[in-house]
C-alpha cells in the first residue's frame, strides 16, 4: 500500500473508516435485536453479533480518537507529523523506492464500475457470458491501458479468447454453469 | 513412515504427479509477479478443483502454496519488487547484489535456502503433527474455544502495525461470518430481510473478494508501477557446496525459526523472514554488511518463509486450526471438499493427510529444480503490463464464486469485500487476522456454546482446565506485550 502519504492523510483516513465501522457496529447491534431469546442455550444467538458490536464500535472509537489526536497535533504543529517508525512503514518504503509511477485511483474506481456494469448486464439478462465478458474484457484492457492500437489489438485477443476459449473450458473441462 | 511412504506412492501416480507439478509450477509464476500472490492464486482455483479428487485438488494446492512463497524471490532479486509479503526482507540484500553484479547468485542463495528451509520443517511435519493430533484428541470445546481465540490475538498483536487494527480486524472477520442460517437453533439472523442472505456470506466468494479483488483495485491504481529490471547473464546460478556449509548455522536457525513461527497459529511466513534476518543480523560477524548485498541476509529470509509453510501446515493438519492466512484457505478448501478439519482426520482419513505431507517434501524438491531452471526465464516474463492481467483475473473470479451456487450473487460479494478489503488495507488494518476470524467464527461460536452449556453457563473453565487456562494466559500475554516491551530498532532502521 501507499507509505508516502502524510500522516495526516493516515489519520484522515483512520477517521472516515473508523466512524464507518462504527456504523457497521450500529446496523449489527440493531440487528441483533430481532434475534429470540435463547431456549435451553447459555450462549442465544444474539450473543456473538452483540459481543461483536460492542468490540468493533470500541475498537473503531479508539482508532478514531486516536486518529483525532494526530490531527489536533498536526494542526498545533502546523504541518505533517513526523511519521512513526514501524517495521510495515519501513517495508512498505523499501518498496515504495523500487521505482517512481503515478497513482490512478480514478482509473481503479472506474474499473470497479466497469466490472458492476459486467455484472449488471448478466444479472438482468441483457447478454451472455460470452458477448459479456468479450466486451468487458476489451473494455477493461483499452480503459487500464490506453486507447492505442497494440491494446485494442491484444485487448480484442483476450476479449475473444476468454469469451468463446473460456466458455468452453469452463463448461466442457471443469463443467461449471455460465450466465 | 509407512503412512509418509503411502503419501509417496500416491503422488508417483501420473495424474496426482501432475496436478502438483502443475500446481508449483503455477505457484512460482504466480508468486514471482508483483500484485499477485498465492492466497489469490488458490482462492481463484479452488472452485475449478469441485470435480476434482479432493486430494488431487489438495495436492495442487500445496504445490501453490510452497511453489508462490519461493516464487517471490526473483522478483525481490530482479525488480527491487518482492512478488509475496514473504519475500519483501529478501529484496534487502538480494537486490543490492543483483546490482553488484551477482544477480545468478542471488536467486541461486535464495532457491538453495528455500529447499533447505522447507525440507527442515518437512521433517518437523512428519514427526510433530502426529503427536499433537493425539493431544488435540484430548481437547473439550473449551480448549478449543481459547485455542482459537488465541490464534485470533496472536495473529492481531504478532502481525506488522497497529495492534488494535489487528484486533479490529479479527473482530470485523467474525462478524461477516455470523449473518444467515445459525445452527444452533435453525433460524436466519442478521439478513434484514435479503433471502440471498439465508446461507449467510459463503466463504469463497469472500475469499476471492478479500484477496483477489482488493488486489485487482489497488493494482489498478499502480497500473504504471513498472520495477528496474536486472538481467540475468549465463552464469551458474546455484553456489558450490563449501558455499553452503559456510550458511550452515543460519540455514538451520532459520529454518527452525521459521518452522516454529509458522506452528503459531494464525502467523505468516512474512514474520518468520524478518524474524530470521533480525536474528541473523544480531549473530553474524559482519551485521554491517546486511542490506547491502550480503549472503547471510538472502539465505536468512529464505530459508524462514520456506519453512514457515511446512510449520504452518503442522496446526491445520493436527489440529484444523489455520497456522497463516494462506492456511485458512487450504482450510475452507478442504470444507469445501466435505473434508472435516480437526485431529480426527489423522484417524479418519490417515492417507488423505499423508499424501498432503509427502506432497509438500516433494513440491520443495520440484520447486527448487524448476526455479534453478527456470528463474532466468521467468524473470523476462513477469514484468507485463497489468492491463491484460487484471480483466481476466477479474472474469476467473466471477467464474469461481457463481460455480458455488449458480447465483450472481456470490460475485456481487467478491465485488463488495473486494471494495471492504482495500477499504481495510488503505487503513492499515491488516487482512490476515480478518480471514482468520472469518474462517475460525463458527468453531469460535459452536465451541462457546457447547462450553457453556457443559459448564452450566460459568466461563471459569477458560482459566481452571489446564489446557484451555494455558492458552487463555498465552492471549492475555500477547495483548499485553505491546505495552511491556522496550521499544527495539528494527532490521531495517539500522
């Protein structure tokens, strides 16, 4: 993962996810609630989501607080916190300087909805396995890898391979049921 | 060793031969590219081993496992990239010697350590993991109650980072297993209302999500990650043999290191290779020539997460308790192959067990003949563009999780823990113990209540009996020791 983010950034981060966790915890401690009391049990069914709940709300709370201390510090300090030395801080460095490239994190959120929309079409019935995956595949490549004719060319190869190629090796071979 | 000759027999058959041939072979490629690993590599194969004879599938799928943790090291070696976790303390000193100009040498110390290590907790394997399946024979669910929840802390508090976020983790891991049917009194809790929510969130699916999907989306951020390729000349990689009795010593330190961090359940083999360099730094006679291109480093990291898969194999095997993340797959695999994990199996089905164990002896010996090989060659094919890869791995995960169930679904699952996996790395909370309490929640839960109800509802068992009190004291020594110990240098900070 990413080690030259600012460590306000981390704390940023520490925050948002932290809050959402305790929301989880929230939805699990409700749903517990429509869960019967126990017949004959010591333990009830309700016991583990609600031991559950109660750990993660507390651990996300810590987390949070924790989080929040950096940011009060930072903002006293009035600029990034010296990171904290920590074995994962430092291996992640060690591979961090193995070579410089640009981060796309846009690129990566548009692949995710490309691979929904793959699913979505199945789901509703719109198209096949085949004609499916041979467009998500050329898709995918041309959008990871630019809009250039060697992509479009190894793109449409893999698109037909895994289409027509993969169908038959997933239904013949290993028969296992396509959409 | 009858049994242990048995194992031997079955794999001389051509197509169990095969399938673990198959199964290093893919391992080494897997675990040589950077984003790909052997969590992912089995996660995406297990549902294509349904038909299969399940202990040809298993089989395999040791050969992934022992051939993707060496797989790393050309990467480390070559890109200055560690292709596993396991293999980020070999890049420390193999890479500075690939650049001196020895990099035949560097990938010939690593592939010889790995043999080394794996076969030195082969050996611990044969011998260890019949004797304590007897002892977990004797284990009540108490026992097992505060065995899993140890492997739960240990995992949390032993793992790289925040405590806290291991522990988070873990809680988070048995949480996404508790929605759907509950044995213990037939009814549906926590679906809301969503009927596919019934059988609750069904661990392939989550497996390939957590491991597969995460990865997918952050080597899609890192599309133009490209590593410094190092070329290979025509020179003998592997060192003479006075070469290997100089390393001696640290083979043999390490390799047990290794074994036994591997044995403590729920640890990967990425504590065990910095674990072992730690330690080999602090014993050499010329600790300042680590990270520079020393031999003692490669051979340290090496030989330790080679033989941490051979240790973590001795508590699945003997007891069913996963002993690294990767084991918590092999775990589910073997559920999945209605083979029921615990130290019955060693009665149950002692030929079964065998053949795993002579197949993980002979996937260390066709690793390191396919490696010595092959590294050269497999070094110019590992650094592809990325664009090709993800799309098919992304269609293979589709595949494997709707051949569950037939259902879309499961891929829909793969999807959202992928998107909740990279959510919990991009917050530093690791995924390992999150797939140890989701795999262990329901032994976690059924133990629990099966405790109580012998107990007449007290908890005092968890420290009166002998067994179960020892690994309770063990998981409160665990949570303390972040705030007892003296905060120490790290290898790499020195």
């Amino acid at each position: 993962m990413q080690s030259d983010r600012a460590p306000t950034a981390d704390a940023w981060v520490d925050v948002i996810v932290g809050l959402a966790l305790i929301g989880l915890a929230a939805v699990l401690w409700i749903g517990s609630l429509s869960i019967g009391a126990p017949f004959f049990d010591p333990l009830g069914s309700a016991a583990v989501p609600r031991a559950c709940a109660v750990l993660i709300a507390a651990f996300s709370l810590t987390m949070v607080l924790q989080a929040a201390g950096k940011l009060r510090r930072a903002r006293r300090a009035r600029g990034a916190l010296p990171q904290e030395p920590s074995a994962q801080a430092l291996t992640e460095e060690v591979i961090a300087e193995a070579a410089t490239w640009r981060r796309r994190p846009w690129l990566a959120f548009a692949f995710v909805v490309l691979c929904g929309a793959y699913m979505a079409v199945m789901q509703w019935r719109l198209a096949g396995f085949r004609v499916a995956t041979g467009v998500f595949v050329l898709a995918s490549v041309v959008l990871l890898g630019g809009f250039k004719p060697r992509t479009l060319v190894i793109g449409a190869i893999l698109a037909l391979l895994l289409a027509i190629g993969g169908h038959l090796l997933f239904t013949r071979f290993f028969y296992i049921d396509l959409p | 060793m009858s049994g242990l000759a048995e194992g031997f027999l079955f794999l001389a058959q051509p197509w169990p031969f095969f399938w673990l041939l198959l199964g290093v072979a893919s391992g080494i490629f897997v675990g040589a590219v950077p984003g790909l690993g052997g969590g992912m590599l089995i996660s995406l194969v297990m549902p294509l081993t349904f038909n299969m004879d399940h202990t040809s599938a298993l089989v395999m799928m040791v050969g992934m496992y022992v051939g993707s943790v060496s797989g790393g090291l050309i990467s480390a070696i070559l890109l200055r990239m560690p292709g596993t976790p396991s293999s980020v303390m070999t890049t420390l000193d193999g890479y500075p010697m690939a650049v001196n100009g020895q990099p035949g040498r560097a990938l010939g110390l690593g592939i010889g350590s790995s043999l080394i290590g794996g076969l030195i907790a082969g050996i611990f394997l044969v011998f260890l993991s019949p004797p304590l399946a007897r002892w977990a024979l004797a284990f009540g669910p108490w026992e097992y109650f505060t065995m899993a929840l140890m492997a739960l802390v240990m995992i949390a508090s032993i793992s790289q980072g925040s405590m806290l976020k291991g522990l988070l983790g873990g809680v988070l891991g048995v949480a996404m297993a508790l929605p759907g049917l509950n044995e213990s009194d037939g009814q549906t809790r926590l679906t809301f209302g969503f009927h596919a929510l019934d059988d609750g969130f069904n661990l392939l699916p989550v497996l390939l999500g957590v491991f597969v999907m995460s990865q997918v989306i952050q080597d899609s951020i890192d599309i133009e990650r490209r590593g410094s390729r190092i070329r290979v000349g025509r020179e003998p990689i592997m060192p003479p043999a006075r070469e290997w009795r100089r390393h001696s010593v640290n083979l043999a330190r390490s390799s047990v290191v290794g074994t036994w961090i591997g044995i403590l359940p729920g640890v990967g083999a990425s504590v065990s290779s910095m674990v072992s360099y730690g330690l080999a730094r602090t014993f050499s006679k010329q600790p300042q020539k680590f990270g520079t291109g020393h031999d003692e480093g490669i051979v340290a990291s090496e030989a330790a997460n080679n033989a941490n898969v051979g240790g973590a194999l001795i508590p699945l095997i003997a007891m069913g308790i996963p002993g690294s993340p990767i084991d918590a797959i092999l775990l589910g695999a073997l559920v999945m192959h209605n083979i029921q994990p615990g130290p019955l199996l060693f009665t149950s089905n002692a030929s079964f067990v065998w053949a795993l164990i002579a197949a993980y002896l002979a996937a260390n010996v066709l690793m390191f003949v396919m490696m010595a090989a092959s590294a050269r060659r497999i070094a110019t094919v590992i650094d592809f563009n990325r664009a090709y890869l993800l799309p098919v791995i992304f269609v293979f995960c589709l595949v494997g999780a709707f051949a569950l169930s037939n259902r879309l679904f499961d891929v829909w699952i793969v999807i959202g823990f992928g998107i909740l996996g990279f959510v919990l790395q991009l917050a530093k909370i690791p995924l390992g113990p999150f797939v140890i309490g989701l795999v262990l929640a329901n032994l976690l839960e059924a133990q629990l209540r099966s405790g109580l109800q012998l107990s007449d509802g007290s908890y005092w068992p968890m420290l009166t009996r002998p067994i179960a009190g020892s690994f309770t004291v063990l998981s409160l020594i665990c949570l303390a020791y972040p705030f007892i110990k003296r905060p120490r240098v790290s290898p790499i900070e020195s």
